[in-house]
C-alpha cells in the first residue's frame, strides 16, 4: 500500500498591476482589514491568520483576509497546515506610491485616539 497524494494548496493572488486604487480603498475601508494590514506592516514578518487579534468570527476573519488577497494587498501561502500572511508592501509601493504608507500613518493615529489606547 503506497502512501495518498495530497495535492498542494494553490493560492491564487493578482498581479498588482491588475488592480485598481479603488479596489485598494475599499478593501481598506474596514477597521478589520485596516488592523490586520497595520499589524503586518510593523510586524517585519510574515504570520499566520491566527496571529491577529480581530473582533470577528473565524468566518467573518477569513472573509477580511480573501478580500485583502484579492485587493492584492497581501500574499498568502501554507506552511503545513498553516496559512501564513505576507503585506505586498514592495509591489504596491511601485504601483501606488505613498498609499500604503500614508493608510498606516492614519490607522497609528487611529489606534492612539482610540479609547484605552
């Protein structure tokens, strides 16, 4: 008896060139997705979907993050069973130059307004 096949998990994500800014924005539009995007731009590493502290659902969770992938803000890949999450700050910097930045500096400003912050 020979041991199954398990078929590798695709991920499929969009050429940032394929984007448009307004698929940015209204991916960013979310507290949610907002905080998971500022999370990884300071985090200087890739983590995993479960790393994140959101005030969603598992479901409502894995929605933010296939919204954020398909807004090509984020490269997601598997480490065994783990889904792991990379900002596609580079990319995006070259076809939206200063976005990103710009949507970090506002979400840090947020958060330090923020009750309790």
């Amino acid at each position: 008896m020979g041991r199954a096949r398990v078929a590798a998990r695709v991920i499929v994500h969009p050429g940032v060139e394929d984007v448009s800014v307004q698929q940015v924005l209204e991916a960013l539009a979310d507290p949610a997705r907002r905080t998971v995007v500022r999370t990884l731009a300071h985090s200087g590493a890739d983590l995993s979907c479960g790393s994140f502290d959101l005030p969603v659902g598992r479901s409502t969770s894995s929605h933010h993050f296939s919204v954020l992938r398909e807004a090509g803000l984020l490269r997601q890949y598997y480490v065994g069973t783990t889904k792991m999450n990379a900002l596609r700050s580079e990319e995006l910097e070259r076809r939206f130059p200063g976005l990103l930045a710009a949507v970090v500096a506002a979400a840090d400003a947020e958060a330090r307004r923020a009750p309790g912050a």
